[in-house]
C-alpha cells in the first residue's frame, strides 16, 4: 500500500524527512478495524515524534505518523462488535502502531467510532485527536461538572485545534466563563467565534486576566508552553482551582507554589488509554461517538482551516512545516 514515512528525525526541509514508501497491506487483528482513510489531518505530535523518535538512532524500517483519520472500514476482526464493512469512521489511533499516513490502517474498534454524516470526511478528520484531548481534559482530568455556572476557565492556547474544541466545549455544554490567550487581532476574532466569553493576552497573562476583573480563574488549560506560563499559572489559579496540561518541558516547576491554594496539576495525554490498554479504553470510543452527535446537531463546528490534496511526503512536509510555525489557527487537513 501507499504510505508516508521516515527513517531518521531530520528538519523539515531535509529531502529525507519524510519519504513515499510501499509497505505490505495491514492485516486486521481480531478487535481491529481495516480502514481506507480517506482523509487525515497533522497534529504538532506527528511533528515532535518525527523529530524526536530517530535522532540517536534511525528506525530500522518507515515509521508512520498520522493520529487523526477518517475512513470506511474494507473488515473487521473476529472479536469486534457494533461495526460493519461500508461503514465510515472516524479516530485518532494508537501511538504505538502504524499512523494513518497510508492508504489502509487498522485500528482497534474500541477507540473508534461511526463518523458525523452532516460533514465532509476532510472536515471530519480535523477533530478526532483534538475533541478526545479536549474532552478528557475537561471532563474527565479536570472533572468540570456540566452544571457550573459560577466558575471561570483560562484557555491558554485557544486559536490552536485542541483549544479550538476545549472553548466549544466549554461554552455549549458548561455554565463556564470562558477566556482564552491570543495575541494577533485574527486568533482573537477566532477564539471568539469557537466560544471565548473574554481574550487576553499570553506575553503579560496577570493583567491581562485582572483587566477583566477576575482575581482568579477556577479552571485553567494550558495548551501552548508550560514553563512559560507556570507563574501566571500559579497566581491565576483560584484556592481548590485546577490546572491541566498537555505540553511536557524540561525545565523544573515549582510545584510547591500550588500548595498554599491547595490547587491541583493535571496531565492530559490522548494516547495513555490506548498506550496501557486500560479498562476504561472504550470510553475513546464513546466520546466520539458523542461528539458525532453534537456535529451533526451543529453544536461542534469542525476546525480545518486549511486542506491539502494527496498522499505523498510532499503533501505531508508541507503541513508538517505549516505545523512547525507555531502559527497556525485551526487545523491542517490532508485529502486523500
């Protein structure tokens, strides 16, 4: 089958950094799915394990990236219940197998779900990563009831595809008051139209939070830069608040500063479900299977911004060195 990979973690530019390659076809295992994805969107995680995976040592053979898809399902294994051949889905996949940057990819159907039909595949494809990371860290991280109508989150991070879906989400299915960072006049006006009751500025966070008149935020997201904004974190947060994130650093955080306000620090990562095989792993499924819905209801609206047509490492490098901007509003969507 047709594919994208890459053997060694090089800069984008590099003309190996990503490589067209023909691998056998996937052979389903008997709670898999066997899709043709039909669309895939890039993630800033396809950019950080490309140049991450392969820097002291190559892979032996193509690594494939791509943890959002779009597809209809060609077999299923022998143990999979509630799908069908024909069908489309929708997913984010599993870190620690083959990505969705091919022609067929199987999938655990667990983690899986049936595809909104109000939208088009390319639109589709641009939430499964970003609405799981979204609505676990809301939901089931932070634990925000769907009932509060007297408490703030700060989303830091708002215009990008898991901030995105975290101000719909906040905003359509919580009491919340919703604020979120931008700094351009273009991620303002965009983080307003996904939800955001307030923006505010990231490079003085303090003021620009305290300009609104809040002291506190209940809730804060951190979606852009941890060690940057740790302090603004820590004097932000309300006593009892909660803060989630899903950015990892290197540098050391003080995280004795939340003791005083009895605040707590949590760790949002899509992946860790599917990684440890845990208990609760159909609850991926669940969740898209909810956010199905609330497209096809025009609760959700998708986020692509920007399509690109292809299944090629030339189609692919371009969306990674758009991703690597840092820039980008919304999500890049690849059509195959």
């Amino acid at each position: 089958m047709k594919s994208v990979g890459f053997l060694k973690s090089l800069p984008i530019e590099h003309d190996e950094s990503l490589l067209d390659v023909d691998l056998p076809d996937p052979q389903p295992l008997k709670t898999d799915l066997l899709v043709e994805v039909e669309a895939v969107s890039v993630n800033p995680a396809d950019a950080k394990r490309r140049v991450r995976t392969a820097a002291e040592k190559p892979h032996e053979t193509p690594f494939i990236l791509g943890y959002d898809a779009v597809g209809i399902v060609q077999a299923v294994g022998e143990a999979v219940q509630g799908f069908a051949p024909g069908e489309r889905v929708w997913y984010a996949g599993d870190a620690n197998r083959p990505g969705s940057y091919a022609a067929l990819q199987c999938v655990d159907y667990r983690i899986a779900a049936r595809a909104p039909t109000s939208v088009s595949p390319e639109a589709a494809a641009s939430l499964p990563l970003t609405s799981l990371t979204a609505w676990e860290m809301l939901f089931d991280r932070l634990q925000v009831p769907s009932n509060e109508e007297t408490a703030s989150l700060l989303v830091i991070g708002g215009a990008g595809g898991v901030g995105s879906i975290t101000l719909q989400l906040a905003r359509k299915l919580t009491g919340l008051e919703v604020l979120a960072t931008a700094s351009r006049e273009q991620t303002a006006d965009w983080c307003r139209r996904m939800g955001a009751h307030d923006v505010v500025d990231h490079r003085d966070l303090v003021a620009s939070v305290r300009a609104t008149g809040r002291d506190y935020v209940d809730y804060i997201v951190q979606y852009a830069d941890t060690a940057q904004h740790w302090d603004a974190m820590c004097e932000l947060i309300a006593p009892q608040g909660r803060i989630g994130t899903i950015v990892e650093t290197p540098e050391k955080l003080d995280i004795c500063a939340l003791q005083g306000k009895s605040a707590a620090l949590m760790w949002e990562l899509m992946f860790t479900r599917s990684m440890f095989a845990t208990s609760d792993m159909d609850r991926q499924g669940q969740i898209l299977s909810r956010m199905a819905r609330l497209v096809d209801d025009g609760v959700v609206t998708t986020t692509q911004t920007k399509v690109l047509d292809g299944l090629s490492a030339a189609t692919l490098k371009a969306a990674h060195r758009l991703i690597e901007t840092g820039a980008t509003i919304g999500k890049i969507v690849i059509r195959y």
